[in-house]
C-alpha cells in the first residue's frame, strides 16, 4: 500500500504541465497586464488539460520594466519549470525576455507585442496577433483617406520600441500618401508634454499622434485641450485599456485609435461565445488584451495538444504550423516567422466608451 501511495504521488506530481504568463501584471502599464490575464484565466477554464494532464497556469509579474522583463522570463524557466510562455505584452519587454526563451529553447507566444523585431531571427518567440508596419500603414491611410488628416505631429515615447516602430511605419505611409509629419519626443512616465505640445501647435499640426502607452496618451490629451489644440488626437493599439478613459476623463474624447478586437466585430462565430463566457464570468465586456489573450492560450494549448508532448521545442515548432486556427480576435495562422496576419480595427472613443468604427483587412493595401 505504501509503494502504491508514493507511485501515486511520483505519479500526480508529475502529471501537469506548466504554462508562464510573464505579464506587467504592477507598474506603469499594469493594466494591460491584468487584462491578459482575465482572458487567460477564462480560457483556461475552458480548456484545462492537454494530452490528460492537467494544465497548472504560473503567472510572473515583469512590473512592467524591462529588465525584469528578461528576469521574469529566466525565472519562470529556471525556478517554474514551464514548458511555454504566454507573454509578454510590450514589444521592448519582448524583446527583452525573448531574448532569454530563445537562449533557453522554451517557446514565448506574445498576445500583443506587434514590434517586427520581436519575432526577427528568432525560432521561439512568436505572436497571435498582427505587426506594425500593417498597424501603422493602416492608421496612415484611415488617417489621410477617411479623416482627411493632413498634417501630423508624431508623438514618440522613445524608451519603448514600439512606439519608435509604428512611428516609422506610419510615416512611411502617411508621406507616400502626401501629409506631412513632425516627429516630437517624449519618455514613459514624463507627466508634463507642454514643451512637446506647443510644437505640435507652432507646426500648425492638424493631429496629434502618439505611438505610446495608455497613460501618456490621455495625459496628452488633457494637456493639448488645455493648451487649445482642436485638432484630432490619434493612437495605435497602446491606447486600448479602460484606463485611457479613467484616467483621460472628457479630454480623450474622439481620439481615434487602431486595435485587435472589438467585442461588437464579432469577426468569427468564437468570437460572439467568448464574449457571452466573458461578460458572465466578469460582469464586463472583454477588452482587446482579454481576447487576445485568450487566444494565445488556445493556440499555444493546441499547439501542444499537436507536438503530443509537453517538449518546449516540439511546441514551438507546432505554434507555427497553425493554420486557420479560428480565434476570438480572427482567423489566425501563424506563419513560420512567428507572425499573424490579421485585420486591424479602428476604435473611437465616445461617451467613455470604444466604439467600433471600421476594419481593414490585410488584403486592402499589402
Ligand atoms: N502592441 C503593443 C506593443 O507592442 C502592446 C499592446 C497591444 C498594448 C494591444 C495594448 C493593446 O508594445
């Protein structure tokens, strides 16, 4: 009866199979962080075992800095053991923390980071979502074409290659189609923008765009209606979280911004059953970041389901064989890069709320 009892122990303990969710879980964009989560957390609850056993999620706080990014990372390898990581959310965090999935062979699948350099060169670091020189010709050409924008003060937060990135993508485009730009600086955190916004007005610029993170932009916001700016005020997807609106209050009203998902799209049949799973388990409608990820968690537990077993090199060689994996936020293959390619969305924000206001699809300018 004892030799039983310690096979059964042997046996039980090692019968999960670990998944990381290195997130920026405190710090300054810890909203994003929690948001993930809520959808990882939903999706595990869906699907709870793979190949009969049971899966255990291990969540790493990265305190939204990127050195910890890449300590994060080490540690839910090294101490947790996980066989895969779903993470992490701003490109220079996975740049930073992929860096070390890649040294180490464990698979990263990253919900959001839409920097190219993210997946470049890289064999275990991929992505479910799009990239940003689609993000940003998209925003270009929704800029130019459906605003009517001609003359654009680029807002770049230059500690975070994100912003750098789609600030480029977007110029390239928004020139090749005759506007014009001025590139203007700032840095995560910086709480005062007057000195960036009265260039902005002496440009004569008729909209603001800034490429970083929800909390810079609606301090932007405030600061550019308070200094009598009236033009428009623009974002990519580092605008999408509540918090915009919590912290931005009136001041964000009619920023425009592209994202990944908007709960009324509702772009595949999984999408709407997600929402209905969402609101019941959450009170609330799912955010971008929910969705998202959501669907890395299914896409990297199918990709495990495929390798037939818990292998981290075999799962990240699966992860970019899916093909046509219907998600919540769209059709997702990932190709053998790393990448998704997948439609971007434009959000407006009215009555403190995003409203879907358009898509556009890959096929429409690549
Ligand atoms: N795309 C952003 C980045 O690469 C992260 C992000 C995605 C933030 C989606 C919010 C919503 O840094």
């Amino acid at each position: 009866i004892i030799s039983l009892l310690v096979l059964f122990i042997v046996v039980s303990g090692f019968s999960t199979i670990k998944i990381g969710a290195v997130l920026p879980v405190t710090g300054g964009i810890s909203a994003f962080g929690q948001l993930v989560w809520e959808g990882v957390q939903l999706a595990h609850e869906q699907i709870s075992s793979v190949l009969g056993e049971e899966i255990q999620l291990v969540l790493v706080d990265n305190r939204s800095e990127k050195t910890e990014a890449a300590n994060a990372v080490s540690r839910a390898i090294d101490r947790e053991h996980v066989v895969a990581i779903i993470g992490e959310v701003a490109s220079s965090h996975s740049l930073a923390g992929g860096q070390i999935a890649e040294d180490k062979k464990v698979p990263m699948i990253s919900p959001s980071s839409t920097n190219p350099l993210v997946t470049e060169g890289k064999k275990f670091v991929s992505r479910v979502c799009f990239t940003d020189p689609f993000q940003g010709g998209a925003l270009a050409v929704f800029s130019y074409e459906k605003l009517g924008v001609r003359k654009v003060a680029v807002f770049v937060d230059f500690e975070q290659d994100y912003s750098v990135g789609l600030s480029n993508f977007f110029i390239e485009t928004f020139t090749k189609l005759g506007g014009q730009v001025k590139k203007i600086f700032y840095k995560t955190g910086d709480q005062e923008f007057s000195a960036q916004i009265t260039q902005a007005l002496s440009y004569g610029a008729d909209a603001i765009l800034v490429t970083g993170y929800y909390p810079e932009i609606a301090l932007v916001a405030q600061q550019a209606k308070m200094l009598g700016f009236s033009g428009k005020i623009l974002a990519g997807d580092g605008a999408d979280a509540p918090e915009l609106v919590q912290i931005g209050g009136e001041a964000v009203e009619g920023i425009y911004f592209t994202t990944h998902f908007h709960p009324d799209a509702k772009v595949t049949d999984k999408s709407k059953e997600f929402v209905d799973l969402f609101v019941k388990k959450y009170g609330k409608k799912p955010s971008t970041l929910a969705a998202l990820g959501y669907d890395a968690y299914m896409i990297l537990v199918d990709a495990i389901k495929r390798a037939g077993k818990a292998d981290p090199v075999l799962i990240a060689q699966e992860i970019r064989k899916t093909k046509n994996f219907e998600g919540v936020t769209g059709i997702i293959t990932i190709d053998e890069h790393g990448n998704a390619l997948k439609s971007v969305i434009v959000d407006v924000v009215k009555n403190g709320n995003f409203e879907f206001e358009t898509v556009i699809n890959p096929d429409q300018f690549v």
